[in-house]
C-alpha cells in the first residue's frame, strides 16, 4: 500500500538573488475513514461487534474531551499525545495575566515517536493526471465576487408598473443600497479548537427592495501564527502547522418585520455561506480546506437621518467541510451608509 501525492510548483529567490521555480510534492488524500469504517475494520480483526467497537470508541472520545477539560493530556500508545494550546495577550508585568485573560486557542497533537517513523518509511505513487477537458476549480474566492456581480447587476434594473402591459419591471426608486461596517466579536468553535476574535470594522453591501427585502453581502477573515511542533488533528499533513486563516463569505436574505415606511428595520435573515481554510506548514506548503454554512441573523436598525443608521445583529450558525463541522456566533455593534 502507498500514499498518493501531487505536485505544485513554487517560486523562490536563490542565493544570487535569482527568481527560479521548482517543483516539490505534496500529499494527495483520497478520503477520510469516518469512525463507523474503524469500529467495522476492527470488528473484523477482533472478537468484538462493531457496535462494541464503536461505543468504545465514543467513549474514547469522551474521555479525551474530559481529560483536556481537566487540564490534563492524553496520551495515546502508538498515535500519540493530546493537549490544549493557550495563549493571551502580552503584558510588561507577569501579575497582569489572571485567569480570564488566558483562552484556549486549539487541540495539539504529538505524533507518536514510532508511528513517525513508520509514516516517513512509507512508500509513495504519483498522482494520475487529470483526463483532457477537465474543468478545473478556481480560486476559491471565485463565488464571492460572482455574488457581487449578480448583486450590482441586480440593483442597475427597473421596477415600474405598465398600465396596459401585465408584465413588471424594477422601477430604481423601490431600491435601496446600504454600506455597513461591524464592530464586536465572533466565535468560532469546532474539531478545531475555539476561536474568540474581534470582528473589527467588518464590511458588508446590502441591497434592499421597498425597504422590506434584502440581500447582504459580507466578509471576514481571522488569522493566526503558531510556534513550536503545532499539529492540527483535523488534517492528515504531519508536519507542523506555522500559520492558519480563515475566510468566510456569507449572503444574508432578511425580511424587515416593521413598517416599510418607518426609521426602524427589524429584520429575520437566512444566512448561507462559503468559506476556506488556508494552513501554512513549516515546510511553507500550503493546503485549502472548503466549508459550507447555514445560519440564521437577526438584526436591528435605525436610521437617524436618512443616510445613516446605527443598529446590532447577532448570528448562529453551523459551517460544514473537512469531514467536521464547526459552530460560528457572534454579536456586533453595525453603522450603515446608505445611498
């Protein structure tokens, strides 16, 4: 048996200072063995049912989860040893850092000395090549700017009521067009650990329709730098993580409960979202991982005069990719600009 591997190109300067490409592989994963292949594999090779096997397994999970909670690590003959990273902002007086001011930042794993050992003696087969006239995937910010572009055009049409034709038209008088920036806080928890970071000035376009239907187009993105042998569990590279950020775009469709005609919106939205996970290794090899969300926002408004509003959201929802899923909420003060 072998591990599949694909090749990227890379760019670098040489010691002359010399732009030159190369080559390298990087690895190819096939696919994710979920818990319910594990508990049938190791049926077969014990005297156990599968459902014995996978309540052990479930209980396993529990007591690692317990054991971290506790403050504990987990370690694993033959897989390795689990912990919790923390972290917390930088103070000149060590007295300064008390107990809420540390947080949890992620699940860190150590690889098993001889289950490395055994995965860097592991042999290696190239990658088939694609078949002609495969479409490739593109950028993955490819979607957010195709919404941009449905929601501009959508906003230069007429809406107008012919009185001897049954047909309609959008006449630019029934639309409205808002810029709204966020400030407040995010959380994302998940496989991954929990992420607890500030939304700063997050921007979002907006268009809406007889002040009653809208449409929003919003991002945020959220980084992070590790030190030392950081290894995220979620993912099958096995080397250590130095860098990670995530990037969400979301479309919201709100419908404003209140008069149509009044300075306060209050609106129930259905958001729908795409985001993309990118981790930079020690070896400077680069993986994007794919997410899905559905969630829901409710927010409110008021508009002081009739350009400017000041108002709060807050959202839930649930993202899904990488074979996890990962919970997103946060709360936001928002100020609009409409025009």
């Amino acid at each position: 048996m072998s591990k599949m591997f694909s090749i990227w190109k890379k760019k670098f300067k040489n010691e002359k200072g010399e732009t030159i490409e190369k080559y390298f592989a990087c690895p190819k994963t096939l696919r994710t063995v979920k818990t319910e292949e594990l508990a049938e594999r190791i049926s077969g090779a014990s005297s156990l049912t599968p459902a014995d096997v996978l309540g052990c397994l479930r209980a396993l999970s529990d007591e690692i989860k317990t054991s971290l909670n506790e403050g504990c690590n987990v370690k694993l003959d033959g897989i390795g040893t689990f912990g919790v990273g923390v972290t917390s902002e930088g103070v000149d007086d060590p007295k300064k850092i008390n107990p809420k001011k540390v947080k949890a930042t992620k699940v860190t794993y150590i690889a098993d000395k001889k289950l490395t050992r055994e995965i860097k003696e592991m042999k290696f087969t190239a990658e088939p090549k694609a078949p002609k006239g495969l479409v490739v995937k593109s950028s993955k910010k490819v979607i957010s700017v195709l919404l941009l572009v449905f929601l501009l055009s959508f906003s230069q049409m007429g809406f107008s009521q012919s009185e001897s034709s049954s047909t309609c038209k959008f006449n630019k008088e029934d639309l409205s067009h808002t810029i709204q920036t966020q400030l407040g806080y995010r959380w994302i928890d998940g496989f991954l650990g929990f992420y607890d970071f500030k939304t700063n000035f997050i921007p979002s376009y907006e268009i809406g329709y007889k002040n009653k239907y809208f449409a929003k187009l919003r991002y945020i993105t959220f980084s992070e730098k590790y030190s030392g042998n950081v290894y995220l569990i979620d993912y099958d590279y096995l080397l250590p993580v130095r860098s990670q950020r995530f990037n969400l775009f979301s479309l919201v469709l709100g419908y404003n409960f209140l008069n149509a005609q009044s300075n306060h919106l209050l609106k129930l939205g259905l958001e729908l979202g795409y985001g993309f996970d990118r981790l930079k290794y020690v070896d400077k090899h680069i993986d994007y991982y794919n997410y899905f969300g559905v969630g829901g926002e409710l927010s409110y408004k008021y508009f002081i005069t009739d350009n400017i509003g000041i108002g709060g959201e807050i959202n839930y929802g649930k993202v899904y990719g990488n074979d996890t899923y990962l919970t997103n909420y946060g709360i936001n003060l928002t100020l609009s600009f409409k025009f």
